[in-house]
C-alpha cells in the first residue's frame, strides 16, 4: 500500500514482557516518528529519525523504550520490561521534509499494546 | 502548564451550526501551527495549517493569535461527518510537532 504500514495492530503481552512495534514509512519518506498516544490524550511525541540516525530521542520516557531504523526505511520500536503504564496505542508518522515546517505527518493506523 | 491546551469537551452542536474551538500555546517561540483531525479509533490527518493572516478551508477558518498565543477554529454549517477530535498542533521549527490532547466534537442530527 501506499500509505505507513504498522505492525501488529494489536498487542497483548504481560508485564515484564519484551515487546517489538514496526513501522514501514511511506516510500522515500525521510523522516520517520514515532509518537505514543493514551485515551482521551493527544499524540506524544517519543523520536524521530532523519534517515538512520535518531534526531530527537528526548521524548523516550526513560532507557527501557529504544528504536532503530538502520536502513533509513522501516523502524522498529522496542520496549523492555514492559509495564501496565505502556499500554497505548504507538503512532508511527513519515514526512518527506527533515524539518516539519509544512506541518503534514502521515500517520499510520497505530499498534494498540496493553500490557496485562 | 502543557505546552497545547484545548477544552476536551465534548461539543455537541446539531447539524447547521457553527461551532468553534480554542487552543492556547504556551512557547513563544513557536513558529508553526495545525489543526489536525482524528476520528474514532483512526490515526490523525492534517486538516490545515493556520497562518497569521487567517485562513479558510470551504466550512473551515482558522485563525492565529500571537500576541495572546492562541488559535482557533471555526466549523460553519456542520456535518455529521464533522464528528470527530479536532488537534491543535504547534512547533518551533525543526522539532517535532507536539499535540494537544483534542476537542471531540459532535454533530447530532
């Protein structure tokens, strides 16, 4: 398809679990972002990367949650020692400008994790 | 304080009317602003930039107030598809968007 593919879209996993979330941006897209949203919550921003490299990890709410992208395309989003406080649903947005001024992510239809 | 704050709501207004919404922002700094569109259990999409001049979309004006630091927005003879969460987005240049955390409007028949 032509639009961010993310998988799974659904997640259960338990407490202390590992969990990995993927994210397929949009073909040629350089900027790849990943925010996490809660009920009744707007999207929070977590990183961004321009090509491989992370631009901005400072919304990483502490070192259990990391990401990569280490061919400039998909990325995955890796969470350890999951606990119930992660539970949300995990945006992935691509833009085709490295700064966003232009203001149009596209985002994908998320990966809804519940941690039990 | 958040960095975007918007009334919750919900608004629930009845087809035809106008209803509005306010953001405020609390980074002077800020250079850009959005209003984005999320629908039940979908992913957000930009509706349409807002520029210091004002700006209208057919039904939708936007308008931006820097010296107080907020924004609206404004639906004109509303739809029930305008049911939906209404985002305010800002940013400061090359950082990433931070959202608000939504108005849900209504449309009721």
């Amino acid at each position: 398809g032509a639009g961010v593919s993310q998988t799974p879209s659904n997640k259960v996993t338990e407490k202390g679990k590992y969990v990995e979330l993927r994210c397929d941006p949009i073909s040629g897209h350089t900027a790849l972002y990943w925010y996490r949203q809660s009920l009744g919550q707007g999207p929070e921003f977590l990183i961004y990367f321009q090509g491989t490299g992370a631009a901005d990890d400072s919304g990483l709410p502490n070192d259990r949650f990391f990401a990569v992208r280490p061919e400039g395309s998909v990325s995955t989003l890796k969470i350890q020692r999951t606990e119930r406080g992660d539970s949300a649903v995990y945006l992935c947005a691509s833009s085709s400008h490295g700064t966003i001024n232009t203001g149009e992510l596209f985002f994908g239809e998320g990966s809804r994790l519940t941690v039990l | 304080r958040k960095e975007v704050e918007q009334d919750p709501g919900p608004f629930n207004v009845p087809e035809g009317a106008t209803v509005a919404f306010n953001c405020t922002y609390s980074n002077s700094a800020s250079q850009s602003f959005f209003w984005y569109r999320q629908d039940c259990r979908k992913e957000p999409k930009l509706l349409m930039s807002v520029y210091s001049s004002g700006n209208e979309d057919g039904r939708f004006t936007a308008q931006l107030n820097r010296a107080s630091q907020y924004i609206s927005l404004l639906i004109r003879d509303s739809k029930l598809s305008d049911s939906a969460t209404y985002l305010c987005v800002v940013n400061k240049g090359n950082t990433p968007l931070v959202f608000g955390k939504g108005t849900r409007l209504s449309v009721i028949a």
